[in-house]
C-alpha cells in the first residue's frame, strides 16, 4: 500500500509540473501577442510617403521590431531625436577586412564600421560619406557576393542559450547575441564555451527596459541602454529565465561597480538596412536578386543582424536535392520556414548567415525553380532544443508577402516573415570615461524617483547642460532591487553622455558637475546616502561639496554638486589661446597639409573634392585653388626634406616631387612596397618611412629612403604593432604613437626610434590611450620650439629629462579627421570631421598659439 501510494505521489507530482509549465507557456504566448498592435502603425510622418522610398521602408517598419514605447504611441520628441543621432540607414555598403572569412589578406579594406561609406539618418535626410580612406571602393554586384557565409561559426559568436519562460528576446537577441559577438569579433574573445565573463546579460538590459512586466521590451530601448550605459557581463549580473521568481525581470542592478564596468562596453552605432522597396511585394526573386545585397554584404563583412518576426505563424517544408549541384547536399531533408501566415507569437532573432544552394520545393512540383533557391540562417532565442541546435533556416521566399514561385496560392493572411528593418550595430573601443558620478540611493518604490545629471561652470550656481537618466525611470512600483522593501542601490553614470550631447563644453578650467534626485509623491520617502566623482577605476576624483541632505527627500527634488579641478587636467599652457582662421574652399577630412615658402598648403583628403589643391597666406588669411593632383595619382603622405617637398602615393608604391610653383609632380621612385597608414619624416640627409602592421601581420617596418641614390633600406622591423597613429622627431630620436601594443589595442605606449644606434625604444606611457578607432578622437605628434606635443583630446607635453607626458590642457577637441602642421610656431588644425565619428568633413581652419 505504501509502495502504491508513493507511486501515486510521484504521479500527481509530475502531472503538477506539466500542468504549470502548459500554463506557463501559454501565459507566455498570450503576453507575447499582446505585442503585436505594438508592430503595426502609421505615425503622421510616414502616412501618404512613396512606398518605393527605402527611408519610408524604415519608418514604417522601425514601429514593426519595436522602436516604439507604447501602443498607439509615437516616439517621443526624445526618441525621435536619439534615432536621428544615433541610428543610421546604409546607402553605400563596401568589403571589409571581414569579408571572405578571417584568411581576407587584403590590407586595402576597411575595418568593420568604416565599411559603411554613405548612409542617411533614419529620416532620410542628411546624406553622409563616412571618412576614411574607402569611399572609391565599389559595392560587389549580385554575382560578385559569395553564396555562402556563415558568421554562427566564428569563435565571436556565442554558444545558444534560451530565454527561458520571460518574454525578453528583444533584450536576448541585442544583448547576448549580437552585443556579445560585436565585443568578442572587435576584442579577439572566443565565446564558443560555457564561460560567462565574455558575454553580455541580456537582464541587465532587459529589467532596465520591461517597464516593471514580462511582456517585451523595445529595440529602442535596449540599444540606447547599450549606447549610453554599455553592458554588464553575464558572470556579473547573470540572467534567469524562471518566471515564477520576479527578481529575475525586476531587479536592477545595485552594484556600482558592475555599472562602471559596463561603460567598457557600448554600442557606437545603431544601423538599418532593408530589402527591396515598400511596394514590392514580392521583393526577392531569386538568390542573386540585387534586392539582397545589402544584407548579404553586412553578413559578409561579419555582422550579424536583429531580425523581428511572429515565430508561432510561420510554415515549413523539408529541403529537397537540387542534382544540378552538390553545395546542397547537406541540407537535404532538412525543415525550412517557407512562408508566415499571420501575426502570431512576436519573436526576435539574430540573423547569422545564408546559402543560396538551398533548395525547397515550395510549390511541390519537383521541379527547381529560382525563387525556391537560397535561405537565411537564424539564431533563435529559446534554446538548442528549438529549430536545429538552436538555428532555423528561412527560404528567401518566405520574405515576401507574394510567393514569386508559380503555382503557390498566397493565403489571405501571409505576410512577410521578417520585418523589412535588419539592424544591425557597431561597438565603441573602450576608451576611458574621463568623469563618472558615483551615488547611492535608498527607497522602496522606484516608480518615484528621477535623476539628472549635469554641468556647468565653477562659477555657476545651476546646471548649464543637463542629461536626463532615463535608463533609471521605472513605470514598476518595486524597490531597485525588484522587492518591496527599501534598500540601497549604487549607480555608476558617465558625464560623457553629456559631453556626447554638447560638443561644445570645454573641460579646460574644471566644471561643477551636479546630480538632481526627486521623488514625485508625498510619503515613502528618498533617502541620498552618497555622491561623488570616481574615475574608470573607481578613484575618488572629487567629493560632494554641499552638504547630503539630512532629512530623506519627499515629494521634491535635491540638487548636489562636486567640482573637478584636478592639476592633472585642468593645468594649461600659459598663454594659450585658440582663434578661427578663414576657412578653406573645400571641406576635407584627413587632407595633406605641409608648409611651404610661408604658406600652407592643403591637399587631398578623405571626403570633399580629394583631388584639389589650395593655399593659405596667413598674412590675408585667405585660401585660394591651386590646381589639382594628376589623375591617377593618390598622394597620402608628403615630407619636407632639403627645399623640396617628397609626395607618396602609398598604394601606388610611388615617390614624386612636388613643385608648388608650377603645380607639378614628378616621379621619383616607383618601387616602394605599398603600405597601410605610411608616415614620412625628414632626419638630416636621409627620409625614414613608418608603416605599422595589420589585422594578419601586426608587423611594422622602419626604411630609410636616400633622394640622392634612390635607395630605400629597411632599418628595422617592429613586430606586434598595428597602424601609427603619428611620428615626430625631437632630437637624434622620431617619437611614434599609434596601436603599439598590437593592432586594434587602444595604447598609451611610446617608442622613439634612434637613427644613430637603430634601436626603438619604450618611452614614458601618455596620459590618454591613443584610440584604435579612428572614429574618436586624432592625435598628432608636434615638435614646437624643440619640445614635444600630442595633439588630441587632450595636449600633452613631453618632458625628457623625466620620460614622462604631462597633460596641460584638456578637452581641447570634439571632432576628428583633422590634419597638423605648424607655421609661426603656431599649431594649425586643418579641415576633419564635425561629429567624433562619422561626420560631415569640414573646411575649418583652428589654430592654438602656444606662447
């Protein structure tokens, strides 16, 4: 009897299980279509636009994959302002350094990010040509593009996981997937095993975005929490999928460490392409249909990319053999999603790869028809036990909401199986956050509280500029850490997000830098226990100077203020003055500038008219058009070295002489190894060529040129080095800066290379890393009056006699791109980009007077 009974227990036990996890599930299904209004509709702005319109394609389709708050709702003027700064839309997609694979020896590609020549913001205005040296490679036609690639099998891609029974695969497929493969694919990380410090929590963004629910959060959300706050590790804040325990999507994080650390890693940008145009209904007719290039290149350069869909309507069929060819065979028989029928069941996924030998017979007449050619491969959210290990393979038909297979009947409700918004994101290095607010916190509904951080002048009593915490504002009335009774939560929060928003501050003289806490009711009140200033390591840099308040804070607000004025940064050069000079008649980013018979001349460049030639007479302060550069001709470096002026074409190998009377140039050398990134310095009788190494090589070479013979020496070769950024000389030594602790490593190390001895050297480390990414800010080394500058962000200044970099000024600059050169010992700061990024070249003419 007592046997029986226990095998009744052990019944009714299991059957227990089944029924809750039944109940579960369809609570889980029931909260996802809730969503689904979510998806579908038309703001004023998109109401009556050209379908054809691929910008009018985004805008109808942002709502669709969650870049909305609320059903029925139109962004935000916030919103609508943080997509038009921080989203972008491609028009021009070139090879990367990523494209066919990571055996690409190609040293003439882009890195990813840069990949990216013309794009518009997500309104389609302000068309733009990210600069760099790649604007003339062309985009690879439809029958030029491989026809298979598969980024799931790089080590930067991480193992499947589930999102258990919360509806959060927004935060999971932005986060954990894509988040972590950008950071892993950008820091050499292999994530391919069960480790957790290499991948991104999908709950720190997800519990920060659900608006205190299970239901989905937006894309919107999750990528602007990646841009502004970065990502904590999953080992750090690690992610739960049971539903039944409410911390798991209520929880914030409270550890102001784990929200320092996060600021490491961040999102740069946020990008949408598209497939076909609003009204094709039937956009893709086959594999090679140019419909998909722009997909199929992001793939191809190692993207991979956020797709949103309705999982529970989607239809299948198995992969047939297509005898023409034996790329298929190993998917024979495998199931595909061949059409989506519906609205059911919102799901996001990570688009990884596609093959274009894929065959499914989707109108079951044995027979191989083009538009039953090629699928897309995706990662899905739920765990290795859905689709197969995890992936589900999706036809290239099943995208269109008209089958271009002959004989399929179209069902009333099919629709396209993707939304037409694949995004897909670029991630920031980890530069170092120059100031961070540090502060604690105590209540226990958090639905009360908002925060804003600011800034202003010593001067200054109130905040000049101010940035509104939003990652920090809960609709949830729980305490931070997802319960109901008080406790305390430590924040971390980068000042940067300010300094993103107001390129014009100056951090030179030192700042008041504010925190306002309020609590919007009257009753259970905020307690402020704690602010101050730390650094990227959690340094104390300055404490709160007013007083904490003494009696908790009820429904009002307290405003609390640290001054930042350490000698480190905010010491200037005595007498340093800056002055607008008159600007140039062409905007250029990156042009060659040198100086030549009391003039300036500028050539070249990145953007802009980058064959023209013009100068500058300081005593007008005016520039004037020259000529041009010959056609065929790609001048990246020029030297001044005994009255004349030596112009290299680095991709050509080729050495000419450049006579600014007439405008000429004449070839002087043409075997010159082609290189990356050369610098040219003159030293006594001789040239000496710097090249530093590449993603394969990391590899850099010293030569040394003789104008007399024609000869080129190689001097020295500097393993584990990437591109330079910069070289100098200051006495019998040329000072280098640059990626010289391996490509791709922001680096504060310096080598001088001694022309006598031949030996390079290890120098005093600078005070600010030198950024791989071109995208941040330029450094350029300067010998003014026998003594050495880095010219950036920051200006630092070279004491030998101690081998040490001291900073004396700080914050100088917030645009890059810009070239140096030096005329009546005053630094001149030619043309470059506006934005730190990716902006429009300038034709701006600065100069800092150093007395």
């Amino acid at each position: 009897m007592k046997r029986l009974n226990k095998i009744l227990f052990i019944v009714l036990i299991g059957c227990s299980f089944i029924v809750t996890n039944i109940f579960i599930s369809n609570y889980i299904k029931t909260m996802e279509n809730k969503n689904i209004s979510n998806r579908k509709f038309i703001t004023s702005e998109n109401k009556g636009e050209d379908d054809d319109n691929p910008i009018s394609i985004v805008k109808k389709n942002i709502n669709r994959t969650g870049f909305k708050e609320k059903e029925n709702k139109e962004l935000k003027p916030e919103e609508k302002k943080w997509m038009e700064q921080n989203v972008i839309v491609p028009t021009k997609i070139v090879p990367n350094k990523y494209y066919k694979g990571n055996d690409n020896k190609d040293e003439n590609l882009p890195n990813i990010g840069n990949d990216i020549v013309e794009y518009t913001d997500y309104k389609g205005d302000n068309k733009r040509s990210i600069s760099n040296n790649y604007a003339s490679i062309q985009p690879l036609e439809s029958e030029e593009l491989p026809d298979f690639v598969d980024n799931s099998q790089r080590d930067a891609f991480p193992e499947i996981r589930s999102q258990g029974f919360i509806s959060s695969s927004y935060s999971f497929a932005t986060t954990y997937y894509q988040m972590t493969y950008m950071e892993a694919l950008q820091n050499g990380w292999n994530t391919k095993n069960s480790l957790n410090n290499n991948k991104m929590s999908p709950r720190w963004t997800y519990n920060l975005s659900n608006g205190g629910s299970t239901l989905q959060s937006s894309y919107i959300d999750n990528y602007r929490i990646l841009k502004e706050h970065g990502c904590a590790l999953w080992s750090d804040f690690p992610y739960d999928g049971d539903i039944l325990d409410s911390k798991n999507y209520l929880e914030w994080c409270t550890n102001g460490d784990i929200w320092r650390n996060a600021t490491k890693y961040r999102i740069d940008k946020v990008g949408i392409a598209t497939i076909g145009k609003g009204s094709d209904k039937t956009a893709i007719k086959g594999p090679k249909d140019s419909s998909l290039n722009n997909v199929k290149q992001l793939l191809n350069n190692g993207y991979v990319i956020n797709v949103g869909t309705h999982i529970y309507s989607w239809n299948y069929a198995k992969a047939k053999d297509d005898k023409t060819t034996d790329k298929d065979n190993k998917y024979v028989g495998m199931k595909l999603a061949t059409s989506m029928n519906g609205v059911d069941g919102i799901n996001s996924m990570i688009l990884v790869g596609y093959d274009d030998n894929i065959w499914v017979d989707i109108n079951n007449d044995n027979k191989v028809q083009e538009g039953e050619k090629g699928a897309f491969k995706v990662a899905n959210c739920r765990g290795k036990k859905f689709g197969k290990d995890g992936f589900y393979w999706v036809s290239y038909d099943a995208f269109n909401k008209v089958s271009s297979v002959k004989g399929v009947v179209n069902s009333e409700g099919r629709e396209s199986i993707f939304d037409n918004s694949f995004i897909f994101i670029t991630v920031r290095n980890q530069t170092t956050p120059k100031v961070m607010a540090q502060f604690t916190l105590n209540h226990s509904d958090r639905s009360q509280i908002n925060i804003e951080l600011g800034i202003s002048d010593l001067e200054s009593s109130n905040p000049q500029q101010i940035y509104k915490i939003d990652a920090l504002t809960s609709e949830s009335r729980v305490a931070f850490d997802g319960g109901y009774d008080a406790v305390d939560a430590t924040f971390t929060i980068d000042y940067d997000n300010i300094l993103n928003l107001y390129s014009n501050i100056n951090l030179d003289k030192g700042k008041k830098f504010y925190i306002t806490v309020k609590d919007n009711k009257v009753g259970n009140p905020l307690v402020v226990k704690d602010f101050s200033l730390v650094d990227e390591n959690g340094k104390k840099l300055a404490k709160c100077v007013n007083s904490l308040p003494s009696k908790p804070v009820d429904n009002s607000s307290i405003t609390l203020y640290a001054n930042y004025k350490t000698s480190n940064y905010t010491k200037n050069i005595e007498g340093a003055t800056f002055e607008n000079k008159q600007t140039m008649q062409v905007k250029r980013a990156n042009p060659i500038v040198f100086t030549f018979n009391n003039k300036i001349y500028a050539m070249g460049g990145d953007t802009g008219d980058t064959h023209s030639i013009e100068v500058y007479d300081p005593d007008t302060d005016k520039w004037t058009i020259k000529g041009n550069i010959p056609s065929g001709i790609d001048i990246s470096v020029t030297v001044w070295h005994e009255k004349k002026i030596y112009a290299i074409d680095q991709t050509a190998g080729k050495i000419y002489i450049y006579n600014p009377i007439d405008n000429s140039f004449k070839l002087q050398y043409d075997k010159l190894e082609p290189a990356i990134a050369l610098k040219a310095i003159s030293y006594k009788d001789k040239i000496y060529l710097m090249s530093g190494g590449t993603v394969e090589t990391e590899k850099g070479i010293i030569q040394e040129y003789n104008p007399i013979k024609k000869e080129i020496k190689t001097k020295l070769e500097i393993p584990k080095i990437g591109p330079l950024k910069s070289i100098e000389t200051l006495d019998d030594e040329i000072y280098i800066i640059g990626d010289l602790q391996g490509f791709g490593v922001d680096s504060q190390v310096t080598k001088a290379y001694n022309v006598v001895t031949n030996k390079l050297e290890d120098k005093g480390l600078l005070n600010q890393k030198i950024a791989h990414n071109r995208y941040y800010f330029d450094n350029s080394l300067v010998n003014l009056n026998n003594k050495l500058y880095k010219i950036g962000n920051t200006i630092e200044l070279y004491d030998k006699t101690k081998d040490k970099w001291e900073v004396v000024y700080y914050d100088m600059l917030r645009y890059s791109d810009y070239s140096v050169t030096i005329l009546n010992n005053k630094v001149f700061l030619i043309g470059g980009s506006i934005d730190v990024g990716a902006g429009e070249p300038t034709n701006e003419v600065k100069v800092l007077n150093i007395k």
